[in-house]
C-alpha cells in the first residue's frame, strides 16, 4: 500500500512539474495558435526558438542617445547650424514613435515553414506582450 501510494504521489508531482503553465510558455502556445492560421501550409510548421529580443530597443535607444549628443554639438553655435538642429529634432521625434512603450516585450520567433513556392524556409517574426506576458501582436 505504501508503495502503490508512493508511486501515485510521485506521478503526481511528475506531471505538475511538466505542465506548460510557465507565462512565456502560454505566450508562446498563443502566437504559435494565431501564427499557424496565417501560414500557407500549417502542417509544415517546425518550431525552433522563442527567446526575450532586446536588439530593436538597444538600437533605437543608441540612435536616440546619439541623436541627443549631435543636438546639444549643435546648440553650441545656434547661428551656424539652425537647419541642423531642426533635422535633429525632427530624427529625434521620429525615433521616440518607433521606440516600443516601456511596458512591453519583445520576443523573437522563429520558425520553419513552406512558403508558397512550397520551399522550406526560415521565418522569424517579432511577438510583443505585455509585462504579465499577454499576447498584443506580431510586429512587422
């Protein structure tokens, strides 16, 4: 009895420890359900990586930080370079659209699927969620 009751808790806890109940594993079960509708051939999906990708916001906050040096070079001598303190401004507005709001989070997906010349190929698509990891959308 006691083994019978041993194994039965050893089963138990076996299958709760591999649950997907992880928030990043239900974030990515629920891109994969509204990406595998938009595929050409669904039966080809081949799942490779999902991982936290950080390289857009680094490159637009390095871009931004750069921006903000040359204006304040600028600013220095107004008279000379007032069109380029405008540019500036203007590329400095323009990357701060692009920047993803501070409560969001990028993944990186990537996936194998045929395309519709049927060849297998190589996808990845960017998935943004919010900080509890609720699905927002794909970005393009």
């Amino acid at each position: 009895m006691r083994n019978i009751l041993l194994l039965f808790l050893c089963t138990f806890l076996y299958n709760c420890h591999n649950k997907s109940s992880q928030p990043i594993d239900l974030l990515k079960l629920e891109a994969e359900g509204k990406l595998l509708s938009k595929l050409n051939d669904p039966e080809s999906y081949e799942f490779v990586s999902f991982t936290v990708d950080t390289s857009a916001r680094e490159n637009a906050n390095k871009r931004l930080n750069d921006l903000q040096r040359m204006l304040k070079e600028y600013q220095r001598d107004r008279k000379n370079n007032e069109l380029k303190i405008m540019i500036t401004k203007e590329e400095i507005n323009a990357t701060n659209i692009q920047l993803f709001p501070k409560d969001e989070i990028e993944f990186a997906y990537t996936f194998r699927a045929k395309n519709q010349f049927n060849a297998t190929v190589l996808n990845q698509k960017v998935v943004v969620s919010d900080k509890t990891f609720n699905f927002l959308r794909f970005q393009e």
